[in-house]
C-alpha cells in the first residue's frame, strides 16, 4: 500500500501541524548525519546549502564542472508567488486552485497547497540573496502574467529567472562549502544507488575526468537530478539532463510515478534540419503580448506582414475568448498542432505558427518590449536569422519538462526509506500539465522550505546502524556499476551513440508525443526493445573508462533512456483518458478537448520494478479532492 | 531561414589529457548548413571521426543557449568566435565563408589546466566565489522582499553585472589571464545593492586574494575581455572593484 502521509485536518493548517508533529534532531545532533545530494541545480542547490546551515554534513554531486551551470539556469519567464503585490486578487488558495485545476486534477491537494504556502517565503528569500528581480519604478517589484492564470504573480528577472535564482542558490552553496559544511564533486556521475537493509545508504559514482568509480555512504540520499526529457532525444532540455539517478533508483526499488505525464511547450523556435540537436525555448511569457495566428488561407505564400488583419486567424483568441493567449501550455501546443494538422500551418516544414509582436510594438513601443524581451528577441534572432521586431516569429511545439518522476509522500520521501526525490525529479506537485513558472516554484519550496525538516523527521526516527563504503553489500553494486562500463566499451559496434538516441527519440515524439493513440503505443512497445537489443549489440563506444570519455557518458545515459522508455510509453497505454499534456485522440470532447475519466483514472500511477522495463507492477494512488471540485477544465 | 551549405577545413587542438604536449590536427567538412550551430557543426565532425574509428574531439557544453556558459573555445584567435556578444553555441555556421579554415583551442590560462583537447578545467572561478561572492542570509531569516526598495536604475546597473555566466572567455583572451572582469561583475553587482553593502569590503578583499592565489595574472587594462565577453558586460566594473578595493583598504 502507497501511503502518501498526507496528514488529516483542515488544508491551511496541516503543513504547520506536521512540523509540529516531526520530531526534531537537536543541533549537537545533526552533526552527526550526513548527507548525499544528487544534482545541485534549484532544488539541490537549496537543499544544501539549507542542510548545511542546519548542521548536517553535506556531499553534494553534479555532472557539470559547477553547480551555476544546472539546467535550472536556462529558466526564462519567472517564478510564481501568492504576494498580491499587484492588489489584483491572489491568495495563496487562488495559487493553489489554479495549480490544481492547471494539473487537471492529477496532482495531491496537500502537496500544491504547501507549495503555495512556501511559495511568498522563496521571494523573500531570494531577494534578500540579492537576487535581482524586476521592479517599478518606485523601487518594488514588478510581476507579470503568465498562462492559465487570470493574475498576475510572476516574478522574474527579465528573461534570465533560471540563471539569477540559481546564481542566489549557488552562491548559498558556495557560502556553505567555504564554510566546510558541504564538500562538493563536480564532474561526477551517479551511476547507482546503494541500499542496505532496507535504507538507501550511499551511491556508487564515477568521476568524469579521471574516470574513477568511488563509493559514497551516507544516512539519507536525496535526489535532485532533474526532468528526463531527453528521452525524446530534440527538447528544449539541456544536453546532460538524464533519467539515469531516477532509472537507477526505480530499479533499487523506488517506485516511478506517472512517466508518461510530460509537458509539450508551445512556444519554441521549430526544428529545422535533421543536424540539429536541440530545441530552443521562446518564454512562456512572450505569449502577455505577442498574438498567435495562421493565415486563413491554406499554404499562404504571402509574407506575413503582407497577409491583412481578416484574412489572419487569431486562433486562440477565437477558441478560447476569456484566456486567449494565456491558456495554458497542454491546451495551447495542442492547438498549434490542430491547425498545422489541418495544413494552416507555415515556414518551410509547414510545422509553425506565428507569434506576431506587432500591435504590442505599437501599443507600448520598441523599447518597452526590448526591455521585457530584449535577450529572447536576440537568441531567436541568433538561431533564425530573422528580426521579430519587424517579423512575426515563427513557433511550434516541443518537449520541455516532464511532470512525472519517482514518486514521493508528503516528506518527499520515495519508496526506498532514506532516499528522497526533490525538484523535477519527482513527480509530486504538477499533476498532468504544469502551469508556467511553477518549476522554479516548486524547486526552492523542496530545497529551501520542505526537506530540511523533513529529513529531521526521517533521522530522529530510523534506527541507523554504521556503514562503510568497503563493506559486501557497496562493493557489489560498485562491481555492478564498472562491469556496465566495460560492457558498454566492448561491444565496439558500428553505430555511434547518439544515432540510437536520435532513433528512439523520434519513435517517441511521434507514437508517445503530443498525441497518443492505442496502435501507436503498442508499436513503441514492440520498437523500443528491438532498439535496445540493437544497441547493446552494435553500439560503438570509443575511448577507455580512465579519462574523459564523451561518448561513455552518453552511452550510459542513452541505455537507461532505453529501458525507461518502455515504462513511459507503457503507462500512456495504461491510462485510458486524456487529461492535461496526456492526450489519448480516442479520449476526447467533440470540441477536442482532453476528455478525463474521474472515475477510473483520479489516481497517481506508481510502477515498481519488476526486473524487465516491459512488466512493472501498478500500484495505485488514489486522489482525493476535498476543496477543489473537479469540473472539464475549462478556458473558454 | 536560408539552408546554404558551406565546405570548411579545420584545425582542432588535440591533447589526450593534462600531461600530453598536444597538437593541432586537420580535418574536412563538406556540406554544413549554414544553419547549424558551431557546436551541431563539432557534432558532424565528431560523428564522422567515430564513423571512421577515432577519438571524438572533446569540448564542453550543455544549454546550447548562450546561458550556462559550458562552451567555450579560441575560435580563429578570438574566445567565443567572431561574433561579438555572442557564445560558441550561439554563433552559427553562417558566419563562416565556403573554403575557410577554422582554427579551435581551448581557453588558454595558467589558472585553466587542460583536462582534453578542448576542454578546460574552471574549477577556479567557483573557489573565487566561494571566498566571498554571496550575501550572508541564512533560509528563513529574510524579511517581507518588498521591504528593501531598489531604485530602478541601480538595479538595472546590478542586472547588466549579475548576467555574467562564468565561462571565463575574459580570462582567456587577457594577454596576463587575469579574472578581473569577473571578479569585478560579481563585486560590483552585490555592491550595488543594499542586500550586499554590509559586507561589501570584506568580499571585495577575499575575492581579489583568492584571485591572486590561484594563478590568474594581473590587470592592466588591456579591455580584452570586455571585448571577448558573450555577455557584453562592461569593463566599467574592473573600476567599479578597484573602487571597493582602495574604500576596502581604508577601513
Ligand atoms: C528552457 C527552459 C526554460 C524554463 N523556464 C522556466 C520558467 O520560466 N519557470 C519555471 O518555473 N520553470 C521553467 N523551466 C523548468 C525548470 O527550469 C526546471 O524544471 C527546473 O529548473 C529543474 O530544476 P531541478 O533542480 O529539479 O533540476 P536541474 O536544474 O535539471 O538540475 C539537475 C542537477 O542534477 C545533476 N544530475 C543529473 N543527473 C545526475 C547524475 N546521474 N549524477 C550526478 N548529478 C546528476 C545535474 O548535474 C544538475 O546539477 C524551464 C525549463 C527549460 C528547459
Ligand atoms: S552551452 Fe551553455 S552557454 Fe554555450
């Protein structure tokens, strides 16, 4: 039985309770626990240095040569806070409605309302780190709109929120492994986790510049290694983000909940050649003041500026009048493939929509959106030789974050005691569709404001007896983790790497993208572990395991995609309804629209590994929805 | 978007690891897009290297964005490339001309050890922070963020140093490898707010130490860096340091 912890009495008291109700380690004590952290990006970052500050011995790992350069850096249009600032009407509850309707309805009322709880103390926090946001003239802070909300909470900085939080949560890390409170191990991959009796007690890692594998233990492990969107190879995800901590996990026993729910954002710059290898993220919050449309006429060859105001069709503003724009991401891309679907789609592939700034330029001038957009304007300048200043941009779907992940009780802790998931990796507070700037959100609550008590609570009840890395049970798994290594060297194949990658992340998108049916499903079933076979019989690795080796590192990653792949597209087969970014085709209204089955499908699905990708247990968690009624979403 | 392709000839630096001398190595590439990025156009090498059973070349990178700042390399003698304000992953194959030779080295400095062929290591710059480049604030004991005020002008002038993303492209293209320019963008960003004046003179010191300590060479106004930086930050913040440096000394 899935017991989510989720403590009983009324909603805007049960998070205060429970830390009344954990028990506390006291300060001498605490320095006697260590912790392992997986992953220093907005939730690692947080949760270390916060750890440190405690008194706990932090090890904190990352597979880049800094914590700064996490994929948390790339976060463009914001992060969402219940101030009210803007006396437009916000409220931590309407926060916390909008997230869960936002997740139509997949997502734990307890989680997302201690989300919006902590969600005013991040701003606080961060602004006190120096980190610095946007304001008005008088000197406060600014926000701004972003989709599926009717107010306005977001925070930023202008186009860089990602990469000014995490330089505030990197530099609290950095305060904290000066002060010898957290020993940091850049360059190094988890490749396993190790448990004894029971507890997660250590990982097994290998240092990506000397190639050694070293045995790490500890008294917790916590994971905060990031979305696997990679898994469909073109994402707007950076290149080292990787299912392989999560994947490892999952087959040490932590249950992996809800893979299939992953996020298709829809403003992104179209792909454009078969070289290319990755997607570009346009923010979110383009969508305040550019308008999308198509021309009314299919195949238009006209320029766009050519093409008059009634022979444009402002589709979202047509469907969906009291959003427009701003509807969020799921509804959106899956409007933007609709009308390419239907052959109103333009650029050269047909695969586009146009994101027009036009009248917003001549509302508030060049300079008031140079100001707000300035750096994006120039990054899509960059990539696509065109000015969208004078030009509308062109823009389609892409993948950009997944809402699945291990899954986690209200202490963020996984199936394995001892081993918590925070951040993007875990699954917990987004439900089927994430609403805009509510990763970073989420993040810095778990980092900042939810483990370090958490953690207290695990330590001062788990009996936890001494481990050491030479003993039977860490060197098998490290014997474990080096025989996989060799084993991928000497299969010395024809194919390189990343053809396998390409191979199966196009399989993805087109049979488990944005739309999914039955028969394509079962295809990704039969194809994927035809792929995997392959791979280990052909796949050509180059180099030694002593060194820095590119193409071992992606290798590894690559060959958990291919397992976990399965599991993926296993659970959109499962889940017989179309409900936020999981869009069944046979599931939905005559309007289109994702059609949820409450009866059957208000649950969390949790695979536990069984041996083989293909045959994971379900284990289910149902949802209870007390404060919010469930209702057909609706932006119209 | 135009789809030209374009045949290079390329010079790469080669260096199996840190205690190998090294040695530039030629390679062709026909029919690159000149819609491909710099680092798509590595990846058409480094796949065709594979096809023919050698060792890719190394080189680092991971947002492809211009935001993390992973990339980096000499491109044709300039940090980033030709394009000013511009990152590797960024500049596109465009720039080049059919014909052209490409030469690519690592960034070179005594405080950036070659780890293999293009990669550096920059471990450096994360001990220059960690000797003072944070506010002092513990998680929890922050007031409401409304309660500090900053005039807009002054936070916009912290913004333009606070966007610095540590590839280290200043300290490549200095003729001393000196790491002022980041240094300087870090002290002058928290300097310029109030969140950061409490201990501005003791971070301004403990950065510049450190600085000194791990083998970056010394300023002397050269601007290279500002001109090399993919992030256009200003050269007005070496000052901006050497200010909090001489108030430093006075109290
Ligand atoms: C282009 C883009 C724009 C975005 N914009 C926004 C936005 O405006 N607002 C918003 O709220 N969200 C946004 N998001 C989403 C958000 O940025 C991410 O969800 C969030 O930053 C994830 O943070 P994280 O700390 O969980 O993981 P990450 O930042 O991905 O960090 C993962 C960490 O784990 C490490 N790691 C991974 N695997 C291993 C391993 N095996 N061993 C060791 N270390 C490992 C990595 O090195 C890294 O340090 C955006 C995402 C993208 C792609
Ligand atoms: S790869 Fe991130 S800045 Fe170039």
């Amino acid at each position: 039985m899935l017991d989510s912890k989720i403590p009983g009495g009324q909603l805007a008291e049960m998070w205060d309770k429970h830390r009344f109700n954990l028990k506390l380690v006291n300060p001498a004590n605490k320095r006697k626990f260590d912790v392992i952290v997986v992953g220093t990006g907005l939730a690692g970052a947080s949760a270390s240095a916060t750890m440190a500050e405690l008194g706990y011995n932090v090890k904190a790992f990352c597979i880049q040569d800094s914590p700064r350069r996490a994929h948390s850096i790339a976060a463009q249009g914001g992060i969402n806070a219940a101030k009210n600032y803007q006396n437009d009407g916000d409220s931590v509850y309407r926060l916390f409605y909008d997230t869960v309707k936002g997740g139509d309805y997949r997502s734990r009322e307890a989680n997302v309302y201690r989300l919006a709880q902590n969600s005013n103390n991040i701003i606080d926090q961060c602004v006190a780190q120096g980190v610095p946001f946007a304001r008005e003239y008088g000197g406060l802070l600014a926000n701004r709109s972003f989709g599926g909300a009717q107010v306005s909470r977001t925070f930023y900085a202008r186009g860089q929120t990602g990469q000014q939080l995490l330089l505030g949560a990197y530099n609290a890390l950095s305060r904290m492994i000066n002060a010898g409170k957290v020993q940091m191990y850049t360059r190094t991959e988890m490749l396993d986790l190790i448990v004894i009796d029971g507890k997660a007690r250590g990982i097994v890692t290998r240092n990506l510049v000397t190639g050694k594998f070293e045995t790490h233990v500890a008294d917790a492990v916590v994971l905060c290694t990031g979305g696997y969107g990679n898994v469909f190879y073109l994402s707007t995800n950076a290149m080292a983000c990787n299912v392989t901590a999560s994947w490892r996990a999952h087959r040490r026993g932590a249950y992996f909940a809800n893979p299939c729910f992953t996020q298709i954002h829809p403003t992104c710059i179209p792909v454009h050649g078969d070289f290319q290898s990755k997607l570009t993220l346009m923010s979110e919050s383009l969508r305040n003041d550019g308008r999308v449309w198509v021309p009314k006429k299919k195949k238009d060859p006209r320029k766009p500026t050519d093409i008059p105001e009634n022979e444009r069709d402002y589709y979202l503003e047509r469907r969906y009048p009291s959003f427009g724009n701003l509807v969020p991401r799921d509804v959106a891309s899956r409007a933007a493939k609709a009308v390419c679907d239907d052959g109103y789609g333009v650029g050269p592939t047909g695969m586009a929509v146009y994101l027009d700034f036009a009248d917003a330029i001549r509302r508030d001038g060049e300079d008031a959106i140079r100001e707000r957009y300035g750096n994006l304007f120039h990054m899509y300048q960059k990539i696509t030789d065109e000015n969208p200043y004078q030009t509308p941009m062109k823009i389609f779907p892409a993948v950009h974050y997944t809402m699945g992940g291990l899954w986690v009780d209200y202490n963020l802790m996984s199936t394995v005691p001892g081993l918590f998931v925070l951040g993007e990796a875990n699954f917990s507070d987004h439900g089927a569709n994430r609403l805009g700037a509510s990763a970073l959100m989420q993040g810095l609550s778990d980092g900042y404001f939810v483990i370090p008590y958490t953690i207290g609570g695990y330590f001062a009840q788990a009996e936890l007896g001494k481990v050491t890395a030479d003993q039977a049970e860490c060197r098998h798994v490290e014997r474990e983790a080096r025989d996989r290594v060799e084993k991928l060297l000497n299969v010395k194949g024809k194919r390189g790497v990343d053809s396998f990658h390409k191979e199966l992340g196009h399989l993805m998108w087109n049979n488990v993208g944005m739309a999914r049916n039955r028969q394509g499903l079962e295809e990704a079933l039969r194809r994927i572990p035809e792929i995997r076979k392959e791979f280990w019989e052909n796949v050509n690795v180059n180099g030694s395991a002593e060194g820095l080796n590119q193409s071992l590192e992606k290798a590894g990653r690559v060959a958990d995609f291919l397992e976990f792949a399965e599991t993926m597209a296993l659970d959109a087969l499962t889940r017989e309804e179309s409900c936020g970014g999981h869009f069944r085709e046979e599931f939905q209204t005559s309007e289109g629209e994702a059609r949820r089955d409450d009866d059957n499908f208000a649950h969390v699905a949790a695979w536990e590994y069984t041996g083989d990708p293909a045959k994971p247990t379900l284990h289910k968690e149902e949802l209870e929805f007390e404060y919010v009624k469930l209702t057909q979403r609706s932006y119209k | 978007m135009s789809s030209n392709t374009i045949n290079i000839k390329l010079r790469v630096w080669r260096q199996n690891g840190p205690e190998d001398s090294g040695r530039f190595e030629q390679y062709t590439l026909d029919n690159i897009s000149t819609d491909a990025s710099f680092l798509e156009m590595l990846d058409v090498l480094n796949d065709q290297l594979i096809a023919e059973g050698k060792e890719p070349v190394a080189f680092d990178h991971d947002c492809r964005e211009g935001i993390c700042g992973t990339c980096g390399a000499v491109v044709n003698g300039q940090a980033h490339g030709p394009e000013k304000g511009t990152t590797l992953c960024q500049t596109h194959m465009r720039t080049f001309g059919s014909g052209q030779t490409i030469t690519l080295e690592p960034f070179r400095a005594k405080a950036f050890p070659v780890i293999r062929d293009l990669v550096v290591d920059r471990t450096a710059f994360d001990s220059i922070t960690q000797s003072g480049g944070y506010v002092s604030v513990r998680t929890g004991s922050a007031p409401d963020a409304n309660a500090i005020p900053i005039g807009k002008e002054h936070a916009d002038k912290a913004f333009d140093a606070a966007t610095c993303i540590g590839c280290g492209a200043c300290v490549a293209a200095c003729p001393n490898a000196s790491a002022m320019l980041y240094v300087g963008a870090k002290v002058s960003y928290l300097s310029l707010l109030p969140q950061g004046e409490v201990e501005r003179h003791d971070r301004a010191k403990n950065m510049v130490t450190t600085m000194d300590s791990l083998g970056f060479g010394n300023c002397s106004n050269a601007g290279e860096c500002e001109e090399a930086c993919p992030k256009n930050i200003s050269v007005e913040n070496i000052a901006r340091l050497n200010r909090e440096l001489l108030k430093a000394a006075l109290v």
